[in-house]
C-alpha cells in the first residue's frame, strides 16, 4: 500500500510543480505581452514623427528650391512680391 501512497506523493508533488511552472508562465507571458504593446505602440510613435520630418523635409526642399541659388534669390523675391501685388490686386476686385 505504501508503494502506492508513494506514487500518489509523486504524482501529486509533480503535478504541484507543473502547476507552479504555469503560473509562472502565464504571468511571464503576461508581462510580454504588457512589453510588446509599450514597442508596438513607440514604433508607432516614431512612424509618425519620422513622417512628419519627412513632410518638413519636403517643405523645406520645395522652399529652397522655390529660392533657387544665391543668385536667383533676389529675383524670387522680386517676383512672389509681385505675384503678391497681383493677388492683393485681385481681391480688391471681388470686394467692390
């Protein structure tokens, strides 16, 4: 009888153990699943901050080359300056 009693003892101290081990387990895939979520949502951050300094450099790309070089840059000005007569011009037109 006692033979039996022994591999009850055993079954229940290993049973014991694998249930322990589970529970560990569970709460490491807890606290993954807590870390996966912090990266997924910074990656989703940096996506967006690296899209907006894609859209500033483009901005600024355009603006530069709107100025075109140092030589062109006097003229440019001359010229937006004009384009914004032109424009001021015509909204005193629609506003009589």
């Amino acid at each position: 009888m006692s033979k039996i009693e022994d591999i009850v003892d055993a079954l229940e101290n290993k049973i014991s153990k694998i249930l322990h081990k589970q529970q560990v387990l569970k709460q490491t895939n807890a606290k993954l699943s807590d870390q996966l979520e912090q990266q997924q949502q910074k990656l989703l951050e940096q996506q967006e901050a690296i899209a907006d300094w894609v859209e500033k450099y483009e901005t600024l790309k355009m603006a530069n080359s709107m100025l075109g070089s140092d030589e062109n840059k006097r003229e440019t000005k001359l010229k937006i300056n004009a384009l914004i007569r032109d424009i001021d011009h015509c909204i005193g037109q629609l506003s009589e």
